[in-house]
C-alpha cells in the first residue's frame, strides 16, 4: 500500500468513528402521543404573568381580559398526525392546526416560524394555524398576529401523560411586552 492509501484509510476510520460517537451520544426521544380529549383541570383556570408579575388566576370561563383568541378552551380534543396536529372544541370545530414545520421541510433550520412562509401560504380565514416542532418531548408552535404580535405556544405531557401543560407566552412587537399564561388539562 502506497503511503496516499494509508492516510485515506486513517481518515476514513477517524470520520467513522466520530460519527459514532456523534450517534451514540444523542438521546432519541419519542415523539409524545398528544391525542384525546382534555379538560382543564379541576379548580384551575390557568394562571397569567405579564412581565415578571403574577396576574393570578384567569376569570370563571378560563380566560384573562382579552385572552379568549390566545387561550384554549377549558375542554377540547387533540388529533395527532404526522403532520399536523389539530385541536377541536367541544362541538368539533377545529380551533388550532399546527402544521409540523418537518412536513415542510425545514428540519428546523431558519424556517421555525418562518413569517414568509405563513403570509404566503396563509390567508384570512387561517388565523389559528400555527407553525410546530418538537423539541425533545415539548412541541413549540408559534404564529405571528396582528401588528407583530408573537404567540408561542408549548405543549408538554407531565404526569406520566395523565396531564396536560400548555404554557403560552405573548410578545408585542415593537413594545416587547410579554405576558405568560399556563394551563393545565387533565385527560378526560
């Protein structure tokens, strides 16, 4: 063997075994089973922080002043697809699509959220489709809104799946106000 051959062989062994130890060092975790139907949980209305402030809990409906459009309902039902994930009310109207940003190839590099995407790909009527990716366990959404609004939404199982935290925090564009509100739902 000539001495070009050896130092190919040398950096294909190195190349190989970094990718290894690349692969062997993340953790797969599965994607969690969001799907059923989930009620908020007894005596919980979610609570709202605005800044760093505790505002308490919301009124006797779930909803803070002007958090209807952010919040979901106290009762509604997941269906989880590979794609997408959706969120109906009682009555079977769909309340959120969450579109997963994976479908539409981005694999999570510069189109999380993308505005471009949406504004191209979403008109009027669409308001409650967010853009999705998981993160471990945790499936983030977010959608733009009205003069640079940010709605982030997170949905985490605790409770070994027995319970529901959505936890969603609202940016004001050019103020940079946040407000926080976190609801628990217990599997019905």
């Amino acid at each position: 063997m000539n001495r070009r051959t050896v130092w190919s062989l040398a950096l294909a062994i190195l190349v190989a075994a970094g990718l290894a130890t690349e692969a062997s060092a993340r953790t797969i975790v599965p994607t969690p089973n969001l799907s059923g139907t989930w009620r908020l949980e007894h005596g919980s209305n979610g609570k709202y922080w605005h800044g760093g402030r505790d505002f308490g809990r919301g009124n006797d409906r779930g909803q803070g002043v002007g958090l209807g459009d952010v919040t979901l309902p106290r009762a509604f039902q997941i269906v989880q697809g590979p794609n997408r994930v959706r969120v109906m009310n009682r009555r079977g109207e769909v309340v959120q699509v969450i579109l997963l940003d994976d479908h539409f190839g981005f694999n999570g590099r510069g189109g999380f959220g993308d505005s471009r995407f949406r504004n191209r790909n979403q008109n009027q009527n669409d308001r409650d489709v967010l853009i999705g990716q998981w993160h471990g366990p945790v499936l983030e959404a977010e959608q733009m809104g009205p003069r640079g609004t940010q709605v982030t939404q997170s949905f985490r199982l605790a409770n070994r799946g027995r319970t529901l935290v959505v936890r969603t925090e609202v940016a004001r564009g050019r103020s940079g106000a946040t407000m926080q509100i976190e609801q628990i739902y217990e599997r019905a």
